[in-house]
C-alpha cells in the first residue's frame, strides 16, 4: 500500500492511478478525501455491467438446454 501525500489522479485522466488512490484513502481512513461522486457512478455502472454480463450467460445456457 502506498502512502498518499496529494488527492489521488485524475479520473479521467488514469483510471487505473484514481482507483487506486482512493483505495488508499479509504484505507487510510481519509474518507472526506475520496471522490465520492465517481466511486458512485463506478459502482453503477460495475453493477450494470456484471447484470449484462449474467444475462448473456443465462440466455447461452438456455440456448444450450433448449438444444
């Protein structure tokens, strides 16, 4: 875990650096400091993603059971 001294990356700059970053604020107990309003809308969209993703597997494997 690394040791933050500024806020993390930019958002829209690095991903990867942002996520990061604000894991380790979180960690660090410094949730004031977080970007909440894109941890937010990460969340959202994870969670619209991995819905999308369960269900093309359940219409393959009807596919297959109906074969």
């Amino acid at each position: 875990m690394s040791t933050l001294a500024t806020a993390p990356a930019d958002y829209e700059q690095d991903l990867y650096a942002w996520l990061t970053g604000n894991a380790d604020l979180l960690r660090q107990g410094r949730p004031r400091e977080i970007d909440a309003v894109h941890i937010g809308e990460e969340l959202e969209d994870m969670g619209k993603r991995e819905r999308r993703a369960i269900e093309r597997y359940l219409h393959v494997l009807i596919l297959h059971l109906l074969k």
